[in-house]
C-alpha cells in the first residue's frame, strides 16, 4: 500500500513560512495601531478649543436629540453675507480662497485657505470675501433637531423705513 506524509509534514516550510509572514503583518499592524495610524496617514488639528476665535468661551451644548450639520458654502468675490448668529457650536474650515470674519462688536478675523475657525455662538457676526476668487468654506453645526443652526439679524428700521 503507497504510504502518504500527512499533509503537515509534506507541508512544512510552507506553513511555517506562512505563519512567520501571517505574524509579520500582525506586528506591522500593531505597531500602525500603536503609533496611531497607518502608514501614509497624516492627521493635522487644524483648531481645537473651547474658545471661539474671538476668545469667547464655547457655551454646553443644548439639549434634545442631536443633529449634525455639514455645510459647503460658496461666496463669490466682493459678497458680504448678512448679520447672523448662531445659537449652535460650529466650526469649519476655508478651503478655497480668503474670507473675513467681523463681530458686530468690532474684533475680525482674516481666514485664508487651509485655516480653521470655530465661530462665535449667539453673538452677531458677518463674513465678507475680500479676495478675488470663490471662497468656499466647510462648516459642521452641532445642533438639536428641529431647531436653526442660522438665525438672520433683522437690522432695526430706519425713521424712513418707519414712516
């Protein structure tokens, strides 16, 4: 009767070259988790705080259920946007063009592409683009369901207006 070598030992070398390469890649992976990221990953912070960018300190966030908006905002050359607020914390990013951020209160701030911002809550404020190509701005609102993220100021009426 013709006698066969369990599959194993037939196999020897290759198993066992398997396995140390099966465990290198284990290790390399581990070590990606440990460093914290995998090869070629780079994480940048482009801000982090608990201030908006005119030092005022962030308020709790509301209650109810959560929803998160992301928004991607053009602005043409030489466009002011209206006075607003925000009554939700917000933060973005410019990637594309410069934009200038100015409190009703009097503070601005110069962002140009690649720049963070986390904006202001509940205080009046306008962007306006001083450049000359589209601005284009990547904004994520932390709000509550059912609730803005945008609240208009309605600038009081003039004695012309009012007559």
């Amino acid at each position: 009767m013709l006698q066969t070598k369990p599959f194993f030992q037939k196999h020897q070398k290759h198993l066992l070259a398997l396995l140390l390469l099966g465990g290198s890649l284990l290790l390399t992976s581990l070590k990606a988790v440990a460093d914290g990221e995998p090869a070629g990953v780079q994480v940048q912070t482009l801000v982090r705080s608990g201030q908006a960018w005119n030092g005022t300190r962030l308020p709790a966030y509301p209650r109810g259920e959560p929803e998160l908006t992301v928004l991607h905002i053009t602005i043409p050359p030489g466009v002011k946007l209206p006075m607003h607020i925000h009554p939700v914390i917000n933060a973005g990013m410019l990637i594309r063009g410069q934009l200038l951020v100015i409190s009703e209160a009097g503070p601005s701030k110069q962002l140009k592409a690649g720049d963070g911002i986390i904006e202001m809550v509940n205080q009046p404020h306008y962007g306006t683009n001083n450049g000359t190509e589209t601005a284009e701005i990547v904004m994520v609102y932390a709000g509550v369901e059912g609730k803005p993220i945008t609240v208009l100021e309605v600038a009081p009426a003039t004695s012309a207006e009012r007559e």
